[in-house]
C-alpha cells in the first residue's frame, strides 16, 4: 500500500466533479445493457476516463478551479432539492403559505384552526387555516 501512497503524492485524487462523473458512467452502462444500445456503452467510457485523469492528473490548480464551476453549478440545484426534500418531512406537521406581498415562503404549524399569520420580511398579516 506504500506504492500507492507514493504513486498519489502531488495527484489531484478524487473531488466532487470525479465522483458525479464516475456516477454517471455507471447510470450510462447500466442504461446500455438494459436497452442494448452498443453506442451508449462506448460513450459511457468517456467519463470514466474523464474521471480517472482527473484523479491521476498533476495539476491542481486548473482541477481545483473545475470542481469550483462545477459546484457552482450544482448548488443551485442541490438547494432547490434540498427544500423540497425538507418540505415533504414536514408536511404531517407543517403547512406552507406564500405571502401575498412579498411572495416570501411561511411555514406555520398544522391543525390549529384559523390564525393570523405575519410575514417577517414585510409584515403584512393575512388569516389562513392550518
């Protein structure tokens, strides 16, 4: 295993960006021997490759700066999956109301009845049942 670790030293190794590409490899095979499309298997070599000289490559700093746009890229996305996920754990509990005004999102608890609910951005008041 000390091979290894000498191979390793000054290697970028695996990041964000390598994983999602191995991952998707992985999706493209398992989806080319099911339909039993030899093309889709041959590209779904281009990213395993992809992911390997990633993780072999020498250069830091130009890999660094690729996962850097790549996580920026993804955010966006991984947040808008992330609330949607935390707004179906909460749906026994919770009940969801958008402001009128400023469109901002309100969580109010479940099985109250009428009341009152005040926006904390713009406080604007409206009455919704729960």
């Amino acid at each position: 295993m000390n091979w290894l670790r000498t191979f390793m030293v000054g290697r970028y190794g695996g990041d964000q960006l390598s994983i999602f590409l191995l991952a998707l490899s992985i999706v493209l095979t398992i989806i080319a021997r099911i339909t039993g499309i030899s093309i889709l298997m041959i590209i779904s070599y281009f990213p395993l490759f992809g992911a390997v000289y990633r993780m072999l490559s020498k250069d830091i700093q130009k890999r660094s700066m690729e996962n850097y746009k790549f996580a920026i890229f993804v955010n966006p996305v991984y947040s808008r999956l992330k609330k949607v996920q935390d707004r179906i754990k909460d749906l026994k509990t919770h009940k969801y109301y958008r402001c009128t005004k400023c469109k901002t999102m309100l969580r109010v608890p479940k099985g109250i009845g009428k009341i009152l609910i005040t926006c904390p951005k713009c406080k604007d008041q409206s009455i919704k049942k729960t």
